[in-house]
C-alpha cells in the first residue's frame, strides 16, 4: 500500500477493477432508461356540460422517475406501469396527475392536482371518470388511493365520487377505493 506522499502503479485493469468500472454494463441502465413509455392512452378528451373541453395528456416520466429507472430495474418497472398526466381545460395547462397499475386489479392513483384558480369546475371529477372508463377497458377491479384524513375536502370529493375508505395504513392516512366490478 501507498504511502502519503507516494504514487501507486496500477496496472490499467487492476486500476479498472479497483474504481468498478470493469465488468460493468454500461448500455443497460442507458438503454432501460431511454425507452420508459408507461401505460395507458397518449390522449383522452372530454367535452364538460360547461363546454369546456378537458384533456388529459399523457406525458413521458420526468427527470425523477427517468434517474431511478437509470439505477434501478424495479424502478425502470415501475415506471413502464405508470402514467404521468397533464391535464389541460381550453389547451390550458390546469393540472397534472400520476396513475400506477399496481396489479391486473389494481389502478392507483398517487396524484391528482387541479390548479387552485381553476378547481370548482368539474375537472378532477372529469379524470375520475376517464380512469374509471379506462379501468373498465383495462379490466381492472378497482382504483385505490390515500388521503390525509385532515383533509375533509379531498376526502369529501373522493366519496362523493364514490370512493370508500377501506383502511388506515398510517398515522393520518386513509386507504380508499372505488370499486370498478359492480
């Protein structure tokens, strides 16, 4: 071993083996990373009774969920089961959301966000109704979610719509589920 001071040879696979670069497959994360699609249909638009025209476009997974797939096989797929939405009224941008096919049975939905000058007009309630719709053709059972139980307002809208609270996995959290095969 080297002392302060002293350089080290290294023979230049030694040198490789040492930092780990050798015997590393490098075209595997850049190749798994470039080529995350998701699932679901690129558009969907629906005419709402105020004449609005929503859309919800799916967009490719961003720089978060890209960088996971770049280390992370399950990550990777993860993502090729996931929908990254933004949702427009008009060809305005008004929100975005996040599906996750969990199972064959399972559709989840991590977010849904309308922007605070443009809720009140039907809108998150319209990409219910697309999952739900899309679900169906899937052939999936149901679409799950949590809520913040403080949130009365979430929790009021997804019932309404509904949902029904089915557990509470953690401290304000509630499981809920809209059941698809009735």
């Amino acid at each position: 071993m080297a002392r302060l001071g002293e350089t080290q040879e290294f023979e230049l696979g030694e040198a490789l083996v040492h930092f780990g670069v050798k015997g590393m497959k490098w075209g595997v994360r850049k190749e798994r990373a470039g080529t995350l699609e998701g699932f679901g249909p690129g558009e969907t638009s629906r005419t709402l009774p105020n004449g609005d025209v929503l859309t919800v476009t799916k967009q490719a997974p961003g720089m978060t969920a890209r960088t996971k797939a770049f280390f992370s096989a399950a990550s990777a797929e993860k993502t090729q089961h996931s929908a990254d939405l933004v949702i427009s009224a008009n060809g305005v941008a008004v929100g975005n959301g996040r599906f996750i096919r969990k199972s064959q049975d399972e559709l989840y939905l991590a977010w849904l966000g309308v922007n605070e000058e443009s809720r009140g007009r039907g809108y998150g309630q319209a990409v219910f109704a697309s999952a739900i719709n899309h679900g169906q053709a899937m052939g999936v059972k149901k679409l799950t979610l949590r809520v913040d139980s403080e949130t009365a307002d979430a929790r009021h809208i997804y019932e309404k719509m509904g949902f029904t609270v089915t557990g509470n996995p953690g401290a304000s959290m509630l499981k809920m589920e809209y059941r698809l095969d009735k």
